[in-house]
C-alpha cells in the first residue's frame, strides 16, 4: 500500500512527533507514505474567496504532483489536510478557479481535481482497517481512558471533508478502541479551541481552550489526543490542565503498535 | 464613501465570496454557536444583515473582523446555507487588501514567538491578517 505523503510545515519542526510515530506506524502497518518531493506549504487557512489563486497554488501544485505519481495523497496535520481537501474540491467544481489556476501553473498536464486525498486517520480506517490494526496491536492501552479532540479542521465543512458525520464523529473514538484504550465521549470534541487567535488574542485561546480540557477531564479523561499541532500547543500551554496530557493521536498508536 | 462605491464594495464582497444574504432567514444559530461570540462587538448573524445593509465600513472597523476563530461551526451548522464565516472573512481580506493596512506585520512577529509556537500558528495568522 502505496500513497504519496504531504507532511507540513509545522510537521517538519515542531511537530515532530506528529511526523515520526505516524511513519514508524505505518511501517508497522505495511503502509508505505513516500513523501512528495518539494511540497510547499499550504498556508495553514484555506482561502475561502473564489478570486483568491496565488493562495490556493501550492495545495494544486501538492495535488498534481501525487496526481502524476498516480497515487493518493496523505496529510497528517488537521491544518494541511482542510486547505488541500477544499483547494482539491475547488479543482474539482469551480471552472473559474480552474481555468486561472492552470493558466498560472501552466502544468504538463493541467490539473482538474484528479487526485484523492485522505487523511491518515481514514488510511487507518478505510484502508488497513481498524479490525486489521487491532490484530497488529501488540501493547493494548488497556485501561486508559482517552478524550478524542477533534477540534474544528478535521470536520468541518462537513460536506467537503466527507470523513465523519461532523456532530456525531466516531472514527477517533473506532481508532481509541482499536488500540485497546476506552473513548471518552464529550461535548467539545468538536468545538474549536481557539488556536488560530493564539497569538492575536491569548486571553480568548485560554477560555475555549479550557472550556475543552475541562469537560474532557469531568468526563473523567486521563489523556486527550488531537491530529493538530496548533490545538495540541494551546491546549497545553492555555488548557488551564497540567493533569490532562495532551498527545498527537499517532503517538498512542506508535506505543500500541510497539515501535514508539 | 458615496452611494455607488459603497454598493460596489458590497457586491464585490458577495460576487468573490458566493454568499446569498437573501437566504437568511434570522434565526441566529450561527451566533449561538460560534465560540467567539461573546468577544464580538456584532455577531455571526449580525454580519450577514449588516452586510445586506451595506455597512461594510461599520464591519471593516471594528475588532470583530479578528476575532473570528474560522472554526467553520457556524458554516456547518446554519440551516439555510448562508455561510456568515465567509461573509467576515470577506470583510477582513477587504480590510487587509487596501495598501498599509495589514493587521500582523512581519517585524510583530518576533515578540509573539516562543520555544512551542508551531509554525502553523504564524503560517495562519499571515494567511488571515496581511496580505
């Protein structure tokens, strides 16, 4: 199992760990994610104006180039995973943007939404299976009690990112279970943390975020996993919750599979 | 601003973002939800008629506009497809559009870093603040 891979920014610095236990699982796993060769940054936000271009290129540029490796692109960060996703469906719906994007790229083949993009939780899910990664878990969580944050990138806007129901989700919560942990259910799994105003209002990203960490631990959570760097930094640094460790999801997975 | 350049900043607006004002039907789910609401001087729902009204400028100056987490909830969730996420971020990119006015400039951002600030975290504040 083949597929190309697109780390990120943030994937390559700070959010190693993110990066590494997510490559050394999938090795495990028999899944093989050859990274894109000179991927550029997504930009962290998809640009949600239709005369916007120059911003959305470097998703298309990510996306023709899996398209001419004839494989399926896999994100890991929440973040990269929502601009690729909607610039992709863009490629795929908007003549305008379209016809712009390839007049500006000028491409060998122009690109028109050809590639399928996945995130890694759905390789996990859709294409190794959660039953077939069960078989492979040879350090069962047994016990913990883990709070599934999906924050808001992973969903949302449901109909594009087409990966979960956005108000009910469950396949963190399929993965908890495969790796022998109990999920935690509870309100704000899926309400934002507030960590894209991190910097611009502090005072706003320590409020949502320990609205989330406080009802995740009186649901009696020992630890909370995200697939968002930016979340897992505002979470711990304004979550208000040194108790509550927050970890990538890949992390857990590693030290299931035996190979953290 | 006269008449004509204020319609037409309001129709640029709508045009480059798709969003149908006419939709809403008012029942404020979009502010019920959203996460920053109560830091907000007018709210998701206030944007969409205000914008209907064409006080844009009203919008362009006030802090709202940076307040906004582009969590996409109220997109989700508004049962008449009206998009107010988009409808503030219209605004602020009208905001950051005009020469001078970028809201994070580049020499801020020193001061705003520290030893565990992903990447992501300034990546995305550029995107939503400068152009």
């Amino acid at each position: 199992m083949k597929f190309s891979y697109y780390p990120g920014c943030t994937l390559k610095t700070k959010g190693k760990d993110l990066d590494t236990y997510a490559r050394a699982s999938a090795e495990a796993l028999g899944v093989e994610l050859a990274e894109l060769p000179e991927w550029q940054c997504c930009g962290a936000v998809y640009p949600m104006a239709k005369d916007e271009i120059a911003t959305k290129l470097s998703a298309v540029r990510a996306l023709a180039n899996a398209r001419d490796l004839d494989t399926e692109l896999v994100t890991l960060c929440s973040a990269c995973h929502n601009v690729i996703k909607q610039v992709n469906n863009d490629m795929k719906t908007d003549a305008d943007i379209v016809l712009r994007v390839n007049n500006y790229l000028k491409l060998d083949t122009p690109y028109n939404g050809e590639t399928n993009v996945l995130h890694f939780l759905e390789v996990l899910r859709d294409r190794v299976g959660f039953d077939e990664l069960k078989k492979k878990v040879v350090n069962p969580l047994t016990g913990r009690k883990i709070a599934a944050y999906y924050g808001c990138l992973l969903l949302r806007p449901s109909k594009v990112m087409a990966m979960d129901d956005p108000e009910n989700p469950t396949i963190l919560e399929d993965f908890i279970r495969a790796i022998g942990a109990e999920p935690v259910i509870y309100a704000m799994r899926n309400e934002c943390c507030g960590g894209y105003v991190t910097i611009e209002n502090p005072g706003e990203a320590k409020r949502r975020s320990n609205a989330v960490l406080d009802n995740a631990a009186s649901k009696g959570a020992d630890t909370v996993v995200t697939a968002c760097p930016l979340c897992l930094y505002n979470l711990k640094k304004n979550g208000g919750h040194d108790d509550l460790p927050v970890v990538y999801f890949t992390e857990l997975l590693a030290e299931a599979l035996g190979v953290k | 601003m006269s008449h004509n350049k204020n319609a037409a900043k309001v129709e640029q607006i709508l045009r480059s973002y798709g969003v149908d004002v006419r939709k809403c039907m008012r029942c404020g789910k979009c502010t019920a939800t959203c996460p920053a609401f109560d830091a907000m001087e007018y709210h998701p729902h206030q944007f969409i008629y205000m914008v209907e009204r064409g006080e844009v400028d009203k919008l362009a100056a006030s802090p709202s506009i940076w307040h906004c987490l582009s969590c996409f909830a109220c997109m989700e969730r508004c049962p008449r497809q009206v998009e107010p996420a988009k409808l503030i971020e219209a605004v602020r990119v009208a905001v950051v559009r005009e020469k001078g006015q970028n809201h994070l400039k580049p020499e801020d951002v020193p001061a705003l870093l520290d030893e565990d600030l992903p990447q992501q975290a300034i990546t995305s504040a550029f995107r939503k603040y400068s152009k």
